[in-house]
C-alpha cells in the first residue's frame, strides 16, 4: 500500500487534472454535443465513454465530451448501444478502435497523470 502522504498527494493531482479537463472541454464544446444546449440552459457535465477508472484514458480529449445532465442520464445506459454507435461516428472506425486500445493499455496511472499534466499546461 501507498503511504498516506503519497496517496493523498495522487488524489489531489487526479482532482487537479480533471478540473482541468473539464475547462478544455467545456472551452472545445461549448455546449452540449447531442442536444445543443449550452450553459444558460443546461447543467453540462463531462462525458467519459470509457470509465474514468481507466486512466490510460481517463483525459483522453477523444473519450471525453460535455453533456447536459439530461442527455448524460439517458446515455450512460447506452454505452453499448446509442452512445457507441454515436462514437463511433464522431470518430471513425479507425480513431475509436485506437481509443479502444488505449483504454486497454495498461501503463502505470502515475506515468499517464504525468503525460497528461504536461499537455494541458501546454
């Protein structure tokens, strides 16, 4: 197990790291991508087609999207249906199958927190 400090210190960095993702996001969009609303009308929330537990994609911009709470709601359910068709084809074949795969590559969480703090201080 982790010391106290270090597990802290990892948690503080992933919380970092998503707040910042959240603003590129909502920066890139604007607006929610499958019924448009924006944040006058909507609560908009982040996205993840791939779980946030995975962390090898967990800020991948292309895993990521902003919703309104609506649309998240009734979406969630639909990861192996209406939402990965929808993915697929904001993608391409090609682009979501690579995402796939990074989903599944198993780098250590610390390296890709690293990664990642680097390209969004970019």
């Amino acid at each position: 197990t982790f010391p106290k400090r270090v597990k802290r210190h990892r948690i503080a960095t992933t919380k970092r790291l998503d707040a910042l993702m959240r603003v590129f996001l909502l920066q890139r969009d604007r607006r929610c991508k499958v019924c448009g609303k924006d944040a006058q009308k909507a609560i908009l929330h982040v996205s993840h087609f791939w779980s946030r537990r995975f962390h090898t994609v967990r800020w991948d911009q292309e895993n990521a999207d902003i919703f309104c709470a609506g649309c998240h709601f009734r979406w969630e359910k639909e990861k192996q249906g209406t939402y990965m068709d929808w993915k697929r084809n904001q993608l391409g074949a090609e682009r979501y199958e690579a995402l796939r795969r990074r989903c599944y590559d198993f780098r250590p969480s610390k390296l890709v927190r690293a990664e990642v703090m680097t390209w969004l201080k970019s």
